[in-house]
C-alpha cells in the first residue's frame, strides 16, 4: 500500500506534472486545472471502476480511516485556495509543502507498521535484496530514467500544442480539453498499472496507484505549476464552471469510501457505478462543452 500511495503513484503522475508545468508556463491556467482535476475524476471513476470490473478490490481498513480522508481533505483545501479564482505563488509553496510532509507522513506509518508485523526469516529478505541489485547495473537504470524523464518531457509539449490545436478546430474551451482528451491521455499509466496490479491480486497497489496519484495531482502537479506561474481562474469558480467539476471530484472520491467502509471490498457492481457515473460526467461536459 505504502508502495502504491508513493513510488508508483509519483511515477504514474509525471506526465500530469509535466504537462500541467508547460501549461502553465504557456499561460493556458484552465488545460494545467481541467487536466488535474480531469486525471482525478478519471482515476477514480474510470479507472478504479474498470478495476473492481475486472477484479472485485480489497483493501486494507487503512485506506477507509486514512487514506481516501486524507485525498478528500486535500481535495477540499484546493477548493478553498481555489475560491478567489486564482492560484497563486504562496498557495503553490502550501501544496509543495504538503506532498512532502505527505511522503515523510507515509514512510513514518510504513517504518512503524514494518515494525509491529511478524519477523520475517532473514534468508528471504536477503534474497529479495539480491534480486533487486540483480535487476540491472546501476548505470543501465540512470539511463533509463534519464530517457524516460526526456520522454515524459518532449511528449508533454506534444500532447499541449495538439491540444490547442483540437481547441481551436473544434471551437470548444481550454477547460473541456484539460478535463476530457489530456486528463484521458494522462492517466493511461495509471489504467495500466492498476489493471495489471489488480489482474495480478495485488489490491494494495492497485488502490493505493490511485488514491496516491490523486493527492500527488493536487499537492505536487498544482503545486508546482502556481509556483512556475500563478494559475488565474476566468471567470471564477461558478462562471467557469469549475465549481462542478470540483463537486463531481469530490464525489467521485468519496462514493469508494461509502462502498469499501464496511466490507472494505469494491465489488463489480460497485465498479459499473463508478463507470455508470464517468459516463455521466462526460455526457455533461460534451453537452456544456
């Protein structure tokens, strides 16, 4: 779990940060929002939903006390920063600050968790080390981060000048293609992972993929995009629009919570919901578009 909220969640959300920071820097504030708030809805409604369809998830009592509160609260102050129609420099440091007492907040319940569980024998963690180092050199490895970080990078700026070109083509909003087609494209790698996670059993990392993703889209990818450039809000939150999608997230979040908080599974009819409910949301902005 802890693996999931952090590690693969980070790794998962780099193209949302990158894309959301060229944004940004181009002046285009509502793709760099609408692509935030877009990945989370679909993470959870679209992806988690396709998930549970494939795999009922089950999930430690953790993520019912802990973990999806926590993404709801961290939802709910970007609301509140975001009520001035604008995010500026000083809500940037706020959210930079909170994705790393986030981690740090995470490593702490993983050393103190590692601590109460059984022992396990020695030989098997020394095995597991070892298949780790014998993964590939250390150079391979920085290479291929290298590449990947370049990738991430030179796809961000694809995927943003495509973008306003769709927008202008089409004649509909910066919001609309932020929340739809670039918020889509960026969660892709977190469809694939936690689908492979949940095909796999891994619930833990399926869940966690997307529950971390969430809070590291707000925190870190907002975070870092005001602290590039303040982020203005046309019009405000009623007039944009914004104010809906930011209720249609928050639901989003919390109707896993409804369905997990007692038998801690989301079951394939639990999954159609979420689906059922993209469905919806999609059909809204193709309407209002």
């Amino acid at each position: 779990m802890i693996i999931g909220l952090t590690v693969v969640a980070f790794g998962t959300s780099a193209p949302e940060l990158v894309i959301s920071l060229v944004s940004s820097i181009q002046g285009k504030s509502m793709i760099a929002v609408g692509n935030v708030i877009g990945s989370n809805i679909c993470n959870i409604a679209l992806i988690l939903g396709l998930a549970a369809l494939f795999n009922p998830l089950t999930c430690r009592r953790s993520v019912i006390r802990r973990d999806i509160p926590i993404m709801l609260g961290i939802s709910l102050y970007l609301l509140l920063l975001s009520l001035d129609s604008r995010l500026g420099r000083i809500e940037g440091v706020t959210l930079v600050g909170g994705i790393i007492l986030y981690v740090y907040y995470n490593y702490w319940i993983s050393r103190k968790e590692s601590r109460e569980e059984a022992d396990r024998p020695t030989e098997t963690l020394e095995a597991e080390t070892d298949a780790v180092l014998q993964a590939g050199s250390r150079t391979r490895q920085i290479v291929i981060v290298i590449v990947g970080i370049a990738g991430v990078v030179i796809g961000a700026q694809v995927v943003v000048d495509s973008a306003v070109k769709i927008m202008t083509i089409l004649g509909v909003s910066e919001k609309f293609i932020g929340l739809t087609m670039v918020a889509f494209g960026t969660s892709l790698p977190e469809l694939a992972t936690s689908v492979i996670a949940a095909a796999k059993k891994e619930m833990d990392i399926s869940i966690g993929n997307l529950v971390g993703s969430n809070v590291f889209n707000i925190l870190c990818v907002l975070g870092a995009a005001s602290l590039a450039r303040p982020i203005p809000i046309p019009g405000g939150l009623v007039e944009s629009g914004l104010l809906v999608d930011y209720g249609v997230m928050m639901l989003t979040g919390v109707l896993p919570w409804i369905m997990m908080r007692r038998s801690l599974t989301l079951t394939r009819k639990d999954g159609l919901i979420l689906l059922l409910c993209y469905g919806v949301y999609i059909l809204y902005l193709v309407v209002n578009g």
